[in-house]
C-alpha cells in the first residue's frame, strides 16, 4: 500500500491543514493560480500568515499537497492502492487520471501553464509510485516501463482534457489502453 504522509497527524494540524485546503480549492475556482496570494488563502481560511508558514512553504507547496491529496482521494476510491498489476486496475488508473485531469480543467478557473506544469508533476509521480508499486514482485527492473507508462498515461489524460469535443471517458480509455498495457504486461 501507498503510504499517507498525513495519517498520524494531530487533530489540530489535520483540521487546520482542511482549512487552508478548503480555501485554495476555493480559490482556485474563483480565479488562475499564478493570481492567488498567501494573503488570499489565509483571508478565506481565517487564519494569519504564521499559521499557514508554519504548515505549507508557500503556494507551490500547498498546490502540491492539494494536488496529491484530491488525485489520492481518487486513487484510494477506486481501491488502486492496495492492489498489484492488472489489466482491470490499469484501465482504472487511466480512468482515474483522466477524469481526474478533465475535472481539474473544468473546475479551476483559466488553467496556465505554470500551473499545469505543476500539476503533471505531482500527478506523474504518484502514478509511477504506484506502477513501480504494482510491479515490485518483477524479476526484472521496471523503473524504464513504468516511466514510459506514466508519461503514457499522464500524455494521454492531458490530451482528453484539452479535447474541446470529448468521446465518453470510457470510449476513450477503451482506445488508449492497449497503447499502454503493452508496455506493462510483460513485467506483470
């Protein structure tokens, strides 16, 4: 299983930790990233500058605890992070990163590309944990195709996130999972 960096935090820090989340997912629907201040996220939070500094760097740190807290929800929903390889679990990994990248486009206000960038960071790096997860029982090395399938699936998310007219979810999955399995299957 994948571990949760936030599983044995105190009760007080999870909650205010909730609350800074809460506001700057907020935010984020209210106006782009590159816009929004600490300022703006400890106003909505209703807690001051020290507070927030004290849990988060800055906004870019927060971005990537947002970011990898929302796309684990989705993970763990679908159960993917207690589970080994599978042709079932990849096609719901894609599924999992697709939606999951449609939603963000649609439920962030005018995406840029800084913040883009950042999300496919945050975002490529769980799914390749996870991968190299699914495959630790590997007689061979699976760093290379699990890179290869990140990129892959990740490529293939962005891509069906940007479609200004976009098949159904599952359609698409249907069409791009055998480019991605056939870089997988031999390591299973």
């Amino acid at each position: 299983m994948l571990p949760n960096p936030d599983e044995k935090l105190d009760p007080r820090v999870k909650r205010t930790r909730g609350l800074i989340l809460k506001s700057f997912e907020d935010l984020l629907a209210e106006k782009n990233f590159e816009a929004i201040s600490v300022q703006d996220v400890t106003d909505k939070a209703q807690i001051n500058r020290a507070t927030f500094y004290a849990h988060y760097q800055d906004k870019y740190v927060l971005l990537d605890h947002s970011i990898s807290q929302m796309f684990m929800q989705e993970i763990e929903k679908r159960t993917l992070s207690v589970c080994s390889y599978s042709p079932d679990n990849l096609r719901n990994l894609i599924l999992a990163v697709c939606e999951f990248l449609a939603n963000i486009h649609s439920g962030c206000a005018q995406p840029h590309q800084q913040f883009e960038s950042l999300v496919e960071g945050t975002i490529k790096k769980i799914v390749f944990d996870l991968l190299t997860y699914w495959l630790r029982n590997s007689k061979v090395p699976t760093e290379i195709p699990a890179t290869v399938a990140t990129w892959a699936i990740y490529g293939l998310a962005s891509h069906y996130s940007h479609m200004k007219k976009r098949p159904t979810l599952e359609k698409f999955v249907d069409e791009a999972f055998p480019l991605v399995a056939v870089n997988l299957e031999q390591f299973a």
